[in-house]
C-alpha cells in the first residue's frame, strides 16, 4: 500500500513506508515538556503512531493551580502516518531537529493552546535501548532528546496562559521502535517471570547549558542502559559524553517517588561534576497515556474518540498504578568541577516496578520505609 510518506526519500526497506517490519509492537512517537521558571504551570504532549495496529493516539495535558487537565484523542491511522493530528491535537515538524509546533483546537473540554517548541542545544541521540524478557523483546528502541524554550499561548477553561521563550524551557523527545503496546499479549510468557523495570530520566535545563541523565537498572541495580551529557547552548553546539555515570536516591517514605536525588558525573581525564535535584511536584503520566486504565498507548478506543479527566495533585495519596509513573519538576544545582555552581530546573521520571536491591524493594510495588 502506497502512502504519502512513499513520496520523500525516506525508506529503509524494500517495503512501502506503511510497513514496518513485521513486529506488531512498533511505534513512532514524539513527547514534549514545558514549565514556566516560576514552576506555577507545566503542560506535556505526545503523538503516537502505531503502524500495525491501525492506530494514533495523542494527549495534551496542563497544571494549572495546582489540578492536572488531561485531554486525550484516538483515531484510526488509515496507513498514513505523515498526517500528524488526531481530533483537536496536532503535531507540526517546521525545521526538523530545531522547531516543533503543537496546536489543540477548541473542543468540549475547554483545553486550547498554540505553542512552538525551539531547540536551545542539538538533539541528542541516545544509546539504543535494547531489553528482554527470556526469548521476548520486550524493548528495542531509538531515542533522541532536545532540551529548549516554548512561545506561544495555552487556555484552560477559559484562563488564558502567555507562554513566552524567556519564561518557559522543556525538553522533547522522539523515540521509535519495538515496546509493549496496545493489548497485552492473551499468551503471556512460560514460565511466568516477575516483571522489573527501573527507570531514571533527569533532562536539565541551565542559563549557559543543558544536562541529560538516564539510568535503566536490573533487580540487582547493575544498569543496562545509562548515560549522562553535558552540551553548551547552541544548534551546532558539540556535546560531552561522560566516561562514568552514577546516581543517589532517597525515596518518600511509603512510596517509590523520589525525595532528592543526585547525579554523578566524571569524564575522561577525571573531572567530576555532582548535580542535586529537588523535586517540588509531580506530574503523572498517565496524563498522556502511560499505563492509563483507558487510554493506554495504542488502545482501541475507536476512530475519532476523545477523552477528558482532571484532578487536584493534593487529592492524590497513593503512587499505585496509574499514579506510579511521574515526572517531577525538579529544582536542580550543577557543581562543576572548577567547585562553581549553575541552577537550573527540570524534570526527574520515575517508573520503578519490581525489585531493586539498592533501594530495598523486594516485590513487585512495595515501598521504600
């Protein structure tokens, strides 16, 4: 089957764009941040395209004193995986790897914005994300990550919010490749094996720079994928991989949500930079479909359906799924190795199931004392 991507000099294979292997676990997916410097607003986005399910997803999701809007929007994809929207939500590539622009149209919800997303350092590629689980691919995944500014507007019920490129930083990311998605599979894997999953992102915003931290762990807390970036601004800036990587975490008590954690970072002749994060709130996921009950990723929720729910952050007490999966907008400080200090803002996410030796959990979500 011919679609319009057919007509740009993108393939890979043999095959029409519209195919995409033969997995049908692979996804096409871009994710955006933003939050103002003054932490009182922070907005998320994400378009997922999912070839062999016949399916694209979108959510857009604003803080707004201190309740979550969550906005969610299903459709078939129809094969054509170039025409980026789905009901209200849209997502425009305007100079690829600089500047990004999402637009939600008016709908019943009340949940509107127009808001341009610019790069303040390259795009990063990450390593590749490669994981099983016994003979299953349980992830094998590309991921590039850029940290920059937003302009333009977001109303929620009617209170318009100016979002101006001097007060608002964020970061983006796409990702493409094979994870669990959609139904889970009826036949699951023998013999049973527990489920873990460690995650760590910590994407930094500074006045002169950008930091980038990630950490998968197994149960044992020997990383399978770790990395830590330090890049200066600018499009054409050169980025500096770290030679070694660790992290600290201390954990609420009665919870898997973080309390502070720091970063740990040392090139290659030896210099060493800490980072320290303080969180001040936390953003769940599962407003743009991570482990939604409903919403999930790839769900069939039929051609054109949109969704809506909103919440007070205080009003939740638990970090039970679908509230396990966080971002916390963090408050970070940068000790470079000269012993001088940038501040800086950004997120921490956290998805944290089964065993981690390292930080005392022995089942699948029992919680740190």
């Amino acid at each position: 089957m011919l679609t319009k991507a057919d007509d740009f000099p993108i393939h890979q294979t043999a095959e029409p764009i519209a195919y995409s292997g033969t997995d049908r676990n692979f996804y096409d997916r871009y994710f955006f941040n933003g939050y103002s410097r003054s932490s009182d607003v922070f907005f998320a986005a994400a378009l997922g395209v999912y070839p062999h399910l016949n399916i694209m997803d979108a959510a857009f999701s604003v803080i707004v004193d201190g309740v979550q809007h969550n906005l969610h929007a299903s459709r078939f994809l129809n094969m054509e995986r170039m025409d980026t929207f789905v009901g209200p939500i849209s997502v425009d590539v305007v100079e690829p790897l600089q500047v990004l622009r999402i637009r939600v149209a008016d709908n019943e919800h009340g949940v509107k914005a127009d808001v341009t997303f610019r790069g303040r350092a390259p795009a990063l590629k990450e390593p590749r994300f490669t994981r099983r689980q016994g003979a299953r691919t349980l992830m094998d995944v590309t991921r590039l990550t850029q940290n920059g500014t937003w302009e333009g507007w977001i109303e929620v019920k009617g209170k318009r919010i100016d979002v101006k490129a001097d007060d608002f930083l964020g970061t983006r990311d796409r990702s493409w490749g094979v994870r669990p998605i959609g139904a889970a599979d009826p036949q699951p894997h023998v013999p049973p094996m527990e489920f873990q999953f460690f995650w760590l992102w910590a994407p930094l915003n500074f006045d002169d720079r950008i930091s980038l931290f990630h950490v998968n762990d197994d149960e044992h807390g020997e990383p399978w994928n770790l990395s830590g970036v330090v890049c200066p601004l600018g499009a054409d800036a050169k980025s500096q991989e770290m030679d070694r990587v660790s992290y600290e975490i201390a954990y609420h008590s009665g919870s898997r949500h973080a309390k502070s954690c720091s970063i740990f970072f040392e090139d290659r002749k030896g210099a060493k930079t800490q980072i320290d994060l303080t969180p001040r709130f936390n953003f769940y996921m599962m407003g743009i479909g991570y482990s939604h009950p409903e919403w999930n990723h790839g769900a069939h929720r039929g051609d054109n359906a949109l969704g809506y729910e909103e919440f007070r952050l205080a009003d939740i007490k638990t970090y039970a799924p679908p509230y396990l999966h966080i971002q916390a907008l963090s408050d970070a400080v940068m000790t470079l190795p000269d012993g001088s200090k940038r501040e800086g803002r950004g997120i921490l996410e956290q998805l944290i199931i089964g065993p981690h030796a390292p930080s005392g959990f022995k089942d699948v979500l029992d919680s740190a004392k």
